[in-house]
C-alpha cells in the first residue's frame, strides 16, 4: 500500500512524499509470554522473528513503567525479560512494541512475587 497526504492551506496545495506500508505474517508479533504466573523472569515466544529495535515494559494497573528493555534483534524468535525484584505478587501489563515496524502489544502478567 502506498500513500501520500494532501495538504491544503487556502488555495495552496502541497503534497508529502509517496510512503509505503507493508503488511505480512512475516513480521507478525503475536507473541506467547511464559511461564505466566511467574516470579523473576519471562519468556516472549513470537508467532514469527522480529527484526529491530524492541522495546519490552512491565506496566502496573495504575499504568506507570516500572521496568523497561530496549534491545536490537535480527530475526529473533524469543527473547528473556528479566524482573526486577521487589515487585508485590498481583496482576501486570508487559507491552512488547517494535519501533522499526510499529507493531505493539500488551499482554496481562501475573507475578507471584519475588
């Protein structure tokens, strides 16, 4: 798909450049988090290999960041997130976001307290 936007201010017209977005299974994130309930670390398990800049946060229910990795992959399938300790056991959010592609998503973590 590809795309341009038309700005007009008054009788002046000015056009972006032609971008391109791509779709595919290929990048497809989609990604399986285990063990879940855990304690001191995760496993992200992704439907297919992401490639870039991913970024991997623990969030509470209130929506702060605790704890925050940002890490460069080619082709990775999987990838260990490491918890801090000292986190009350209970119900978390850990959002795993390409920067490259875009692509994001937040899953529901349950930690048994550590």
């Amino acid at each position: 798909v590809f795309y341009r936007i038309k700005q007009l201010e008054g009788d002046k017209e000015t056009y972006t450049g032609i971008q391109g977005l791509t779709f595919g299974e290929d990048r497809e994130m989609n990604p399986a988090i285990y063990p879940n309930p855990a304690t001191n670390n995760v496993m992200i398990s992704f439907a297919s290999p992401q490639t870039g800049t991913l970024v991997i946060e623990l969030i509470n229910l209130s929506g702060q960041t605790l704890q925050m990795r940002t890490t460069k992959s080619a082709a990775l399938p999987r990838i260990q997130f490491m918890i801090n300790p000292g986190y009350p056991a209970g119900s978390y959010w850990l959002r795993v976001r390409n920067v490259d592609t875009g692509e994001q998503t937040t899953k529901r973590l349950l930690l048994g307290g550590s």
